[in-house]
C-alpha cells in the first residue's frame, strides 16, 4: 500500500507545483459560465431555466482541462516506466493519481460553483447542495476522463482525443447533475436524482482504475 | 509493502501466445548462447526469444542463460534490439515469441532504469529521493544515504529542470540503491556520466554481483569487470 499512498501525496504536490495547475480550470469554469448571460439572455427566467444546466456543462469540461497532462508528463519523462516495473499495482497508481487531481482541482471546482450558481440567479438558499453535486459530479469527471487520458497518454496533443473519448461517457452524470440542480432550483425533489449522480460516479471510480491501467500498460509496450 | 496488490504486469510477459507466427530456427548457432551456467545457480533462462517492433523483427532465436552473481553487457548498433530486450525482460514489453524463465518465480522484482530518468523538472532531487524511498516502503534517512552514495546530496534542494544530464541519472541510480532486487536491467546506464559516476555504476554493479545479484545492461564502450558480453547484431534480421 505505501507506494499508492506515496504515489498519491506525491501527485498532491506536483498538482500545485508547475505553473498554476488547479487555477487553470477553475479560471475557465468561471469564465464559461460567465458568458450565459451574453448568449441566452440577463433576464431571470431565461437564465433561471438555463443557468443549471449551463453550470454543469461548464463543470463537465472544465474536468477535462487537467486531464492531458494527467498520465502524459509520466510517459514522456520514464516515471511510468518506473512505476509499470515496480510490482505496485498500475490501477491503485492510475487510481491515486486520478484522485490527487481530483483533490487538488475538482474541489476548488466545487467551492467556486455556489458563485456561478448565484451569478446565473439560482436561489442562493441552497448552495450548499450546488457545491455538494458538483464534488460528486466532477469526480466522475474526473474518473472517467482519466480514461481518455491513460489512452491518449502516448498521442502528441491528445486534448481533443481525450474529450471525444470522455464527452460521450459524460452522459449519465450529465443527465443526473443537471436533473438534481434543475429540480433544486424549482422546489422539486432531487433526491433521486442525487443519488443516480452518486451511483454514476461510484460506477466510474469501479470503472477508471482498471480501464486506465490496461490503457498505460499498452501505451508502454 | 510497497509493492503490495494488483496483477504484477509481468505475469503476462512471459508465456508465449498460443498461435504464434514465427517459429524460431531451430538450430542454436553457438553465437546465439553466450554460454551456460551450472544449474543450481541459474537466475534466468532466455528461450529461443524473438522480439519485433512493427513488422521488422529486431532479434529471433536468443538463448542465455544467467546465474547469480554474473553480469551480461548487450552489444550491437543502434536499434540492434538492446532496449527492446531490456523492456521484455522488465515486463515493460511484449516480446514476439520464446520464453524467459526466472529462476525465483515469474514475478521476482526488478529494477529497470531505462533512457529517460524518470526525473520531474519542478521537484528538488530531495523530495524525489525520498518519494522513491516511501515508494519503496522505505524512511527519509535510506534516501539521504543514497544521494551520499551517488554524490547529489550537496544538489538536495536544487529542482529536477536544474539538474544537469549526469545528476540526472545519478539521480535515477538512486532507485537501485533504494530496494534491493535481485536483477538489474540498465538502459546506458553510464550514458552521460562522467569518468567518477562511471565508476560508480561499476561499484554498483559489482557490489550488486557480489551479493547474488544479476545484471543486464546495454553498453556502448568500456564495459563491466568479469561481465559477459552478448552481441545482438547477428541476431537481427529484417523482414523483407
């Protein structure tokens, strides 16, 4: 277990060294969202209708902003190398580092989100949940972009390939963050529907581990 | 331990898929075994391996066999097939047909210390000794012994991107001090070292020798004392 575990504070560091890191995406979170009312329109009902979905879409591709570098920079400088040979197991290193990250820039995603909450005129009574949906959401965001990552670790300029391979397995955790804040923001029930979000992203955190290690250990050979 | 759980990556590696293609010659010219070792003591068999990358085949029909204690240097040109060997014996690689066969068990630790150092540009030398040692299950005192032994401790603070290329791979030498394992399979391991971190890589070698430990490493120029020398260039052959 050590080398997980020293695999894992070692990622929490390297996260925030390196030219800004987290910052990055939380900067394009805000941004994104910041440009709703500029498309859809200022005024409250309009923006009530679209402001959580635009929240979570944002969220979702704000997640894959950290992901290229996630398994790229240890292909390219021999770490994995190092890693694949140790005898620690490749889905407890794919699963630390996935984690780390998630920590290091998922969290501050999930702190800024009652701001861009209130900013798209979402009830500002329950920004408690908003920030609870969007620490799950974005770690099966996370989970399930590291997959996209750990295939495109070996592709020079693997970005987009990594969203193409993510988006589309963005699905479920779309269709359940955005029914939860949708139906919070009317007074509904969203119970429910937090709970499919939690089932997703425990789905994907099962999911990710095994699927990126086969992918690093192919992207190695 | 540091090397607890998970499918070993290597226990893969080693058998030959059913349906393989090639059928190696079944003739051994002797330039092909480098010799062979008493039996007792045998650390690992190399059986009639054959490794490809793409279409063209690098090396086919390679049998040695080595015994504990022994070091074999890989010679041959430039994309002779060394660090592809190397990769396959690590686990790393698949390798196109035969079988190695470890003495201790498929899944004996090895240390592989390939081209790139696995140095991070924006850690201290420090900070990666000592996450290699925790790697290793093992305290911040075994990593400040090993940067003494490699000659870095006086470069502890300085980041990964400051260090020049030989700090660099003493840098990497400090993961073989940090777990002892049996075999040691090392890329250039003297590449971009000067004369002094050359003969450290020797007192390594033959330190890790004298306790029953096995190296392979390829190697351009002067090689290791009492190593044996394997010359992969006879073996390659490209497939029209």
């Amino acid at each position: 277990m050590s080398g997980v575990v020293s695999v894992f504070s070692r990622e929490l560091r390297l996260a925030w060294s390196g030219g800004g890191g987290p910052a990055l995406p939380v900067g394009f979170f805000a941004a994104a969202s910041s440009l709703t009312p500029f498309a859809v329109s200022p005024d409250a009902q309009t923006l009530g209708i679209a402001g959580p979905g635009v929240t979570w879409i944002a969220l979702a591709l704000a997640s894959l902003l950290p992901m290229e570098r996630l398994f790229q920079a240890d292909l390219e400088d021999g770490t994995l190398d190092a890693y694949a040979g140790s005898g620690v197991s490749m889905e407890g290193t794919a699963a630390a580092k996935t984690l780390a990250h998630w920590i290091a820039t998922g969290i501050p995603l999930a702190v800024i989100a009652p701001l861009i909450w209130i900013m798209l005129l979402g009830p500002p009574e329950i920004s408690w949940l908003v920030v609870a949906v969007s620490a799950l959401g974005s770690a099966g965001f996370f989970f399930i972009g590291s997959i996209g990552a750990a295939l495109a670790a070996g592709v020079r300029r693997g970005g987009l390939l990594i969203a193409l391979v993510a988006l589309p397995l963005y699905t479920p955790l779309m269709i359940f963050g955005a029914s939860t804040l949708n139906l919070a923001a009317e007074g509904g029930e969203w119970g429910p529907p937090l709970m499919l979000t939690a089932a997703a992203t425990l789905f994907s955190a099962v999911i990710s581990p095994i699927a990126s290690a086969m992918a690093l250990r192919a992207a190695i050979d | 331990m540091g090397r607890a759980g998970g499918p070993p990556l290597w226990r893969r590696s080693y058998r030959t898929p059913s349906g393989d293609a090639i059928k190696p010659p079944m003739t051994n010219k002797p330039v092909k075994d480098v010799g062979s070792a008493s039996v007792s003591s045998v650390a690992l068999t190399v059986d009639n391996l054959a490794a490809a990358r793409g279409l063209r085949v690098l090396f086919e029909g390679l049998n040695f066999r080595l015994s504990k204690g022994e070091a074999l240097e890989l010679r041959g040109p430039n994309g002779s097939g060394k660090s592809t060997l190397l990769r396959i014996l690590a686990g790393l690689t698949h390798q196109h047909a035969g079988t190695v066969i470890f003495a201790d068990g498929e899944d004996v630790l090895r240390h592989y210390l390939g081209h790139s150092d696995a140095v991070k540009p924006t850690e201290t030398a420090g900070e990666q000794a000592r996450f290699w040692a925790r790697y290793f299950g093992r305290n911040d005192a075994a990593a400040l012994e090993a940067l003494e032994r490699v000659g870095l401790s006086k470069r502890m603070d300085v980041p990964g991107r400051g260090l020049s290329a030989g700090q660099k791979r003493r840098l990497a030498l400090t993961r073989l001090l940090l777990d002892p394992r049996p075999i040691w399979l090392l890329d250039e391991p003297t590449a971009a070292l000067d004369m002094e971190g050359r003969k450290l890589v020797g007192s390594l070698v033959d330190e890790h020798r004298a306790t029953g430990g096995v190296v392979i490493a390829a190697i351009h120029g002067e090689g290791f004392t009492g190593a044996r020398s394997l010359d992969l260039t006879q073996l390659a052959r490209a497939i029209a």
